[in-house]
C-alpha cells in the first residue's frame, strides 16, 4: 500500500504515512510548538472553575472533583483536533522545499 502523502510503497505507521514523510512532519510541527498552550489554557480554567466553583457553590466536593476529569478530557480533546488539523495542513502544503545550502567563495 503506498505512503498517504509521496505515495511510494513503504512501510507504513498507523496514520499511513512511510518513515519519511513521518520525520518531515515531525520536523514540520515544530513550527508550531506553542498550539499546546490554548487547551492547556482552557483545560486550566475548567479546572479551577469546576473545582473552586462548585464547592463555593455548597455543593460536596467529591462532585467538585469532576472538574479534574473534564480539564483532562479538553485538553486531551483540543490536542488531537489540532494534531489532526496540522496533519491536514501538512498534507496541503506539499513537499517540503529543498535544504538551502549556502556556496563557498
């Protein structure tokens, strides 16, 4: 079967995608390293809310510990939308320009 992205026929991962292009895109996201910090931002603000929230609210606080579980959930939510966002991305782009490699004089 060949690879999603160069279609040669390789080995490929889970995503389809031969050893290559995986390290291309690896080497690609890194551009975007700080996507992390909006879900962790808002898996943050469900946290406290949730947990400082509720029992402020006179409600027991093993409740208010669902809100530990719900940050989790968006931030682990969030990152695999983005992941799978970037990876569409990646794919539109196209191949990566060659290396600029500088001449001596």
């Amino acid at each position: 079967m060949p690879c999603v992205r160069c279609e040669i026929d390789a080995p490929l991962n889970a995503k389809g995608w031969c050893k290559a292009c995986e390290s291309a895109y690896d080497t690609w996201v890194r551009r975007y390293a700080t996507d992390i910090i909006w879900p962790a931002v808002i898996g943050m603000v469900l946290v406290t809310g949730i947990g400082m929230g509720i029992p402020l609210l006179g409600i027991s606080y093993l409740i208010a510990l669902s809100g530990i579980f719900a940050g989790a959930g968006a931030i682990a939510g969030l990152y695999q939308l983005n992941a799978r966002r970037r990876r569409k991305q990646f794919l539109i782009a196209g191949p990566l320009p060659r290396a600029y490699l500088p001449t001596r004089t």
